[in-house]
C-alpha cells in the first residue's frame, strides 16, 4: 500500500526527473554560439541581397526614365513634322 512517505519520495522522483530533462535539453554555449554565427551570416547575406537588388532598381529606374525622356522627345520630333507638312 503506498502511503504519504512513498508517495512523496514517487513525488520527489519525477520532479527530479523532469528537471534534469529540462536541463539536459537545453542548448549549450557552443550551440547558442552556433546558431548566433548562423544568425549573423544570414543577416549579412541578405543585407547583401537588398543592397545589390536596390543598386539594380536604380539603375532600371534610370534607363526607364531615360528611354521614356528619349520617346518623349521623338514623339515630338514626329509631331512637329506632322505639322509642318
């Protein structure tokens, strides 16, 4: 028959127990490092990433800009043209 003795030794047992789980499962410095290096190559990479793609975008925003003044002025050639016949 289990009494109050054994019952808080059963008790005891599996507190133990799950408080040397909890601890066994938790990361060790060498992981936290890890993953921190991990973290901080990525946040590089896509810095990197946006900065390239930022570059890009101006300069396609540029030749939009550029053709469409060159169009525009074309446009107009065209239309003083018409105009003059």
């Amino acid at each position: 028959m289990i009494n109050l003795t054994n019952s808080l030794q059963i008790l005891t047992l599996f507190v133990m127990s799950t408080v040397l789980m909890v601890i066994w499962s938790l990361p060790s410095a060498a992981d936290l490092q890890a993953t921190n290096s991990r973290v901080s190559e990525l946040e590089l990479r896509q810095t990197n990433s946006l900065v390239y793609l930022e570059g890009r975008h101006n300069s396609l925003e540029a030749k939009v800009i550029d053709l469409s003044n060159s169009t525009g002025r074309r446009l107009d050639r065209l239309e003083a043209r018409t105009k003059q016949k």
